[in-house]
C-alpha cells in the first residue's frame, strides 16, 4: 500500500472546478492499495525513462503521477483531459 502524497492547491482546484471531487477520491483510494485495479488503466508514458505514469480518472480525464520510492508514496503532478 503506498501513501498518496497531498495534491497541490492548483491540482485541488483543478479537480474541484471539474467536479471531479468523488471520482478522484475513489480512483486515489484504488492506486494506493491495487496499483493494478483494471478500472484504473495504468500506463507508463513515453519516454519511460522518466518514470511518468497515468491512471484514468474517467473516461474524459487523466492523472500523471511519479511513484516516490524512498516514501513509499505517490506523487499526483496532474491531471489532463484525455482523448479517445
């Protein structure tokens, strides 16, 4: 289980001012405890050197993220709009 770092006051905003408050909080509860929970569609992105993932919030929205080994956690750096 990785602890999810807290996300920035302009990632707060960005989830709030999209209401996508539930939906967030329900997928960060996911990656914390089954980072392979089929709903999430993690993927690594390119280049994969950078470490840089994304789990899907739904089918409309994003989230980049880093794990953070050294605190066993989880660090949101954004959340985009992603096109089918």
């Amino acid at each position: 289980m990785s602890t999810i770092l807290p996300l920035s006051p302009r990632l707060n905003r960005i989830v709030f001012s999209h209401g996508l408050q539930k939906k967030m909080a329900k997928q960060l509860g996911l990656i914390a405890t089954n980072p392979k929970h089929p709903s999430l569609y993690v993927e690594l992105l390119e280049p994969k050197s950078a470490g840089v993932y994304s789990f899907r919030i739904d089918r409309k929205y994003r989230t980049l993220f880093v794990y953070r080994p050294d605190q066993n956690a989880i660090e949101i750096l954004a959340v985009t709009v992603h096109y089918h």
